[in-house]
C-alpha cells in the first residue's frame, strides 16, 4: 500500500518517518518529496508498505499525531492524476 503523508516540517528525516511507521510493520520505502533547485521538503512524503493490513493500522494510528510540532496528514494515496501538456512556450 501506498501511502501519503503531509504537514511534514522541514526537520523530517526518511530515517524518522520510516521508524514512525516501522512500528507498525515492514516499510518497503520512504520518500519525502524535495524542491528540485533547493533540495528542501516540500512538507510530504510517501511510505510504502507491503502488507495492506500492517498500513491501514499505520494510517489509522498516525494521522492526527504530532510530529516536529506539526499535525500530519496520513491517508492512502491516490494514483497520481493526468494533467494537461504544457503549452509550447516558443515565441515568435
């Protein structure tokens, strides 16, 4: 299962996140989403777990929990949704 976490502070480390969810099972990976000029969190990540069971109680458990001061954000993540081609930029 995958799962999406948000409201992460910019203090967040995948080490942190993943040993939150490792509570509740094996964690497969952690992805936390950075800026790609500055290299910061942009304040979500992706755990992925491989029992759908051992996720959902992870789901369930964190969600709401304080983390660096922050409330985060946990639910399963959706499939990332088709956006429209970029226009061409090209100037005449």
């Amino acid at each position: 299962m995958n799962i999406y976490v948000s409201n992460l502070g910019f203090g967040v480390n995948t080490e942190e996140l993943k040993s939150h969810f490792s509570k509740y099972g094996s964690v497969a990976s952690v992805n936390i989403v950075t800026d790609k000029f500055t290299g910061q969190s942009r304040g979500f990540a992706f755990v992925e777990m491989p029992q759908q069971e051992e996720a959902q109680q992870a789901v369930t458990e964190l969600n709401g929990i304080s983390l660096y001061g922050r409330n985060i954000t946990v639910n399963e993540a959706r499939p990332r949704e088709e956006r429209p081609a970029k226009r061409d930029r090209t100037f005449y």
